[in-house]
C-alpha cells in the first residue's frame, strides 16, 4: 500500500517497481548464470591465516604443508577469548588479559560483541541484551548498535578487528612474518550485513579477508580434507552467540553445501543467562536481596555460571561458591549452592529445542530425510554438554563423530580455504550457498525474490520489471533479504534509484534489474534501461554500516592501539628487568654497604630510590614512563654499583665460597662459574641482562679470553649472541 500511494502521488517522481503482467513477454523473464569463482582468483602472496572469530572464543590456525595447524597465542592456549577492555589508564586489553579483570571493570568488558554485529539499535535481539550485559549499548547516527566504554563509542565491527588484530599478531609471532592475507568465518545464517559488517572488522584489523567462509562449511573441510570416501554430513553448529546447521555432499574433493539454516542469536551466552537468572532468583528467595542491578555481582556470578556449565559437561553436580558477594545491615552476603546436571539440562531445554525446528527446515531444503545423513558432526563449545548431543542422536538417529574438535575445526577449515585460495591445497572445491532469500520491493509491498535461499554461490540473476505508474521518469529499487513474502517483515539491505526513464505508460518501461552474490554472500545489485542502457549499480555494504571514512579512522585508530600496545609492553618488560635489578642491588648493599665509603654507598641509595620511584611509576598504569628512560635510570644504578659488585665477590673469593671442586683422576670437570656484568650486549643494544646472574657454563664452545682477573666472552643466550665481560671466579 505504502509503495502504490508513492506511485499515485508522485507519477514522474520515484516509486517502487511493479512486476509486468505475465503475458508480457519479455517482462518477467529471468536467467541465472553460475561459476567458480576460485579458479579465477588470482594466487595470492605470503601466507594465508584461517580466523575463527567466535562470539565467546576465536582461534587462528594456518597450513603447515597439507595439514591445518592451530597456533597457541602468547598466553601457550589454543583458544582467545572473544573480550576487549579498556583500562583506567586508557590501556586497551584483549584475551585473557581483558576477561581476568572483567569484575573489577565490567562496564567497561566489552564481549560477545558478535551479537550486535550488523544489527540496528531498535532490533528485538539488541533490545534484549541491552537487558543482560553490564557495558552500555547505544544507537549510533545511522541506527546501528554500537557500545560504548570510558565514555568511547565503537562500532562492534572495531571490537571485532580488535580481536581480529590480536589473532593476527599471534600468526605473526608464530611465523615470525608480516601476514595480510585472511580467511574468516561467520554464522552460515548471517545475514549481508552482518557478512559486510565481519569483512569491515578484518579490514581495520589491517587484513585482506580473501574470503568469508560459513562456520559450518569451514568445519566441513577440516572434517574432510583427507577422507576419500563420499557421503552426505549434517554439521551442526552451537557455539557461544550462534546456531547454524548444514548439510553438505561430499565427493571427490568437492564440498556441497545442498542447504543452510540457523539462528543468529541462540549459544552459550543464552545458556549462560538462563543460568545467571536463576542463581539471582535463588538468592533473592534465601536472602531478599536482589542482585539484578549490581553489575559487579552479576559479572561474578557470570563467571561463576560459565564454569559450572562447563564442569557440568564432565561430572553430575559442581558447587558454585561466591563469598562476599554483597552485604547488608545483618552483615557480609555469600552465595553457596549445589547444581546438579539435571537442574541445568531443565534450565536450558528450552534452547535446546530451539534448535530442533532449523535442523528440520534444513533436512527440507536439502530434499533429505534424516536417516539419509550418513555422519553429523558437532561444531561449538556448547555441543560437549551431553544433553545437546543426546538431542543430535535423537534427530538423526545416530551418534554423532568425535574425529572433530568442536572449538578447532572451524579455525583449521578456513585455513584450509585460504590454503585454497594460496594454491597450495589442490583437489578441493568448495561450493557454499546463500542462507537466505534475497529481493526486491514491488507494488503493494510485495517481496519479490530474485534468488532463493540455499542458492549455490556465487550466482548471478537477472529479471525485468516495469514502472508502476504513467510517465515515470525514475525507480527506486529497495533491496530486501528474508522468507517473508511482504518486505515489511524482512531485512531492508540497501536501495537506489535509477532516473533517466522515458516517460511512457505503465508497464511499458523494461527495468533489467540483476542480483550478483560473489563468493562470501556479499550483495552487488545492478538496474538498467534497457531502451536507454542507463543504469545504476550499488554493493550492499549492509542497511546502514559504516563508511569508508569511518573504517579508515578506525583502521587508524586501531594502527594507534597497535604502537601504544607494544610500548606498553616494552614498559612493562623493561620495569621487570629493572625490578631484578633494584632486589639485587639492594640485597648486595645491605650486605656490603661497609666496604663501601659512605659517599658512594649513600650515591648507590639516591640511584637505587630514583629508579624505584621510575619502576612504581611505570606499574602504576599512568604510561608515563617509556622503556628507554627506565633503561637509562637502569644503566645508571648498576654503572654506580660495579664498584660494589667487585667488592662482593672479593669478599665471596676470599671466604672460599667460589672455590671450584676438586678435580681428581678421570672425574668429570667441575662447571665454571662466573659474574655476568652488565657490560653485555651494548654493542647490539639487546636488553640488559641482570648484572648479578650467575651462570654455570658446561659447554659452550666459546673462545675465551683471560687477561688478569677479567675474561672476554663470546656466547649466546635464547638464541641472541653477546659479548660479556666476566668476572674470574674461577679457571678449570
């Protein structure tokens, strides 16, 4: 109705498109074109990293020859969390770093930001969550959900790269290169903008995303990589924010997506609230407080409700303990309480059905019955609670494969993609499909689709419309993607307009509007006169989404974070060494101070509290202090102190402390020890080593020097040569 009065109230202005009349020939005809993108994709450069960008955990991985391997960040684990913080001083934490502090600064702990990715302010799903996080979410100028913290806006698509960035450095640490090359997965039911907003992310991360892998399809090629025979697969897909269940035909190399479906907003964080919900109605009811609007409690309890689930996958019943969680004018507040399997399986059926109907449409869409599943793989942390696997065997009628890790596949199948895409892993095909239908608005609002879900991609579709009004001169096309059959109750993903149209009767125009999905479900839409080849073409970059200038500043900002960042550690590094320093040092004055003249030892102190004074600075958090200063202050002291440190070993020498073993007959040689000072590596500036470590030498195969008491030493340490002076402590 809305599009018709449109065409009644401005008929040489825009309206909406109308379908012709059938008989029309050639209006209404259409003609779908299909290829293979990856044979025309061009070999890239350099190395290629597979990213799982996971609501609650991400993971990387890369190929190593022909097989997929999963690189532990630099915390030794095989998973990320999916958290960023931002700290008081303005640090910003991601991983483990950013969860461990989460209680202390929950408004400011931004995870599972996925959920909001591509999503407007107004959606049914953000409005919801607004309700169970402790950080704000906001509405961005365009209507997008962004979040915001330290009084900052971002946009979920820069939490993203944030994480995205975090992976990037633990591929590069591993492979001791630059990478710019990614494959990155998301939810197989993601919709176009929230694809878009995921390739944006990997953008201000400083990637090139070659490709947008569905999580399930990419699970798929980890499962079957090295498999010969061919069969039919169900991958079934829970992670931390999504569901996503697919059936793929696998033959000869060639992975099949036959269809798709899902819910973007069902995974462990619904678990975990349920969860929540329920240790805060419990104490409520034994104590009367209510803990909803204490932001720190309920971070605690969430922590809290996040571990029990998990011990509740391997044992019948946990104990979740949380001492002092609040206090009233009786006293100090615990919570104590038992939860068994059971109680949580009852808590959580409801999710769990949940995924039940999806599983059934895809079955459908794929004109397959369950028993013609020949494996089902489970994909996603929450798949190891035994109640979700008992509802997988009770579907498919079968148990499900246990040659998968539910946390790891999805990683290692994207690198296997991007492997693909690098030509160093032949023989594999991969043939996805588009989750959901995609359209046009027509009179009366009518959604008219142009390509239906679970269409092989990347495709190409073409079909003529025509004005609705006498004496239009111009169109507005309204993209839409859903099921729905009225435009209303789908997803609006983009409009323009096409003007320059002849003036003529309705239905005399020939508007050729063409669909273009590429290979990572992305959108491109193209209309044209044909009676004039005036045309117009946009690519759906999502409803809203962000803008070049938006990403290129995010993309600078995230550049600023990265140097801040390694600063930072450098910092902290540096503050540590020069820690070891002050204990040692004082530990040798306050045994010593009286070989010492006053003046000196009383110079040693003033130097000893001045890069104290650096150390507690630079600890505190303010950032104030860079690595060099505290490096020269470092320098300083222990120049000061050598005096002291001879004076030591002196002592140490005389008192026969040092004195090597004896050596007898064909006994085995006793090590030499020796004082390492703080000469070392001057010459290529590495960083200092503490100038009271001791080392025992076995076998270095290194050229000494001796002259006097001193011996010149060549040797090398982790792999970084120096040269040192060394104290004779003694010569075997």
């Amino acid at each position: 109705m809305f599009a018709s009065r449109i065409s009644r109230a401005l008929p040489r202005a825009t309206s909406s498109v109308t379908r012709s009349a059938p008989l029309r020939t050639p209006l209404g005809t259409s003609f779908t074109r299909r290829w293979n993108s990856d044979d025309a994709d061009k070999k890239v450069k350099g190395p290629v990293i597979g990213i799982d960008l996971g609501t609650t955990n991400s993971a990387v991985a890369v190929m190593e020859g022909q097989t997929a391997k999963i690189i532990e960040n630099s915390e030794g684990a095989r998973t990320t969390p999916s958290v960023v913080a931002f700290a008081q001083d303005g640090e910003r934490l991601v991983g483990v770093s950013a969860k461990r502090q989460a209680v202390v600064n929950p408004e400011n702990t931004l995870f599972a930001t996925k959920r909001l990715i591509g999503r407007k302010f107004t959606d049914a799903e953000v409005q919801r969550d607004i309700k169970e996080v402790p950080y704000k979410i906001v509405q961005h100028t365009n209507g997008d959900a962004w979040v915001s913290a330290r009084g900052e806006k971002y946009s979920p698509s820069q939490i993203g790269g944030f994480v995205l960035q975090k992976m990037k450095e633990t591929a590069e640490a591993y492979l001791t290169k630059t990478v710019q090359n990614a494959v990155v997965t998301v939810p197989a039911y993601f919709n176009d903008s929230q694809r878009q907003a995921t390739k944006d992310a990997g953008q201000i991360a400083g990637l090139n995303v070659l490709r947008v892998v569905n999580e399930p399809t990419a699970a798929a090629l980890a499962y079957g990589l090295e498999k010969d025979e061919d069969k039919v697969i169900a991958v079934y897909d829970l992670g931390g924010g999504t569901f996503d269940i697919s059936v793929l035909e696998i033959q000869k190399g060639v992975f099949e997506v036959k269809s798709t479906n899902g819910d973007t907003h069902l995974g462990g964080e619904d678990f975990d609230i349920h969860l929540v919900r329920h240790l805060v109605q419990q104490f409520k009811k034994d104590s009367g407080i209510d803990l909803s609007g204490d932001r720190m409690a309920i971070q605690r309890i969430r922590e809290a409700a996040e571990k029990a689930k998990i011990e509740l996958s391997s044992s019948m019943q946990t104990d979740i303990n949380l001492p002092f969680i609040t206090a009233d004018s009786s006293g100090p507040k615990h919570i104590n309480q038992k939860l068994s399997r059971s109680q949580l399986e009852k808590l959580v059926d409801p999710l769990i059905t949940r995924t039940i109907e999806p599983v059934r449409k895809a079955l459908k869409d794929a004109n397959l019955a369950a028993k013609d599943i020949q494996e089902v793989i489970l994909v996603g942390g929450m798949t190891r609670m035994p109640k979700v696997s008992e509802s997988v065997k009770s579907i498919f009628g079968r148990d499900p494969a246990k040659s998968v890790n539910p946390d790891e596949a999805v990683a290692m199948g994207a690198a296997i993609q991007g492997g693909v895409l690098a030509g160093n892993v032949t023989d594999v095909l991969l043939l996805d499909v588009t989750p959901l239908s995609l359209g046009i608005e027509t009179l009366g609002g009518v959604f008219t689709r142009l390509i239906n879900r679970n269409t092989t991609i990347p495709t190409k579709k073409s079909q003529i419309f025509s004005t609705a009004a006498d004496f239009q001169t111009a169109v507005e096309i309204k993209v839409y993607q859903g099921e729905r059959e009225l435009v209303r109750d789908n997803k609006m993903l983009g409009n323009f307009q096409l003007v320059g149209i002849p003036p003529a009767h309705r239905g005399v125009p020939q508007i050729e509007v063409t669909f273009d999905i590429d290979a990572d479900a992305i959108v491109h839409v193209h209309a044209k006169d044909k009676s004039t080849n005036k045309d117009h073409s946009i690519t759906i970059a999502s409803g809203s989404g962000l803008s070049d200038q938006e990403i290129q500043n995010m993309v600078d900002d995230s550049e600023r974070y990265a140097e801040s960042d390694k600063e930072r550690k450098a910092a902290i590094e540096a503050a540590n060494r020069s820690d070891s320093v002050l204990n040692d040092t004082e530990k040798a004055l306050n045994e010593f101070a009286d070989r010492l003249d006053k003046t000196e030892a009383d110079g040693i102190r003033e130097k000893i509290t001045a890069l104290r004074e650096f150390v507690a600075k630079s600890q505190s958090g303010e950032g104030t202090v860079t690595a060099a200063e505290l490096k020269e202050k470092t320098d300083e002291l222990q120049v000061a102190s050598l005096n002291l440190f001879d004076k030591m070993h002196k002592a140490r020498s005389e008192s026969g402390e040092a004195k090597p073993e004896a050596i007898s007959g064909g006994a085995r040689r006793a090590p030499l020890i020796v004082f390492l000072y703080s000469y070392v590596a001057y010459k290529q500036r590495f960083p200092l080593l503490s100038h009271t470590t001791f080392f025992t030498l076995h076998s270095f195969g290194t050229e000494r020097r001796w002259s006097n008491q001193y011996c010149s030493l060549d040797f090398s340490v982790q792999g970084m040569c120096y040269e040192a002076k060394l104290w004779k402590m003694a010569l075997l």
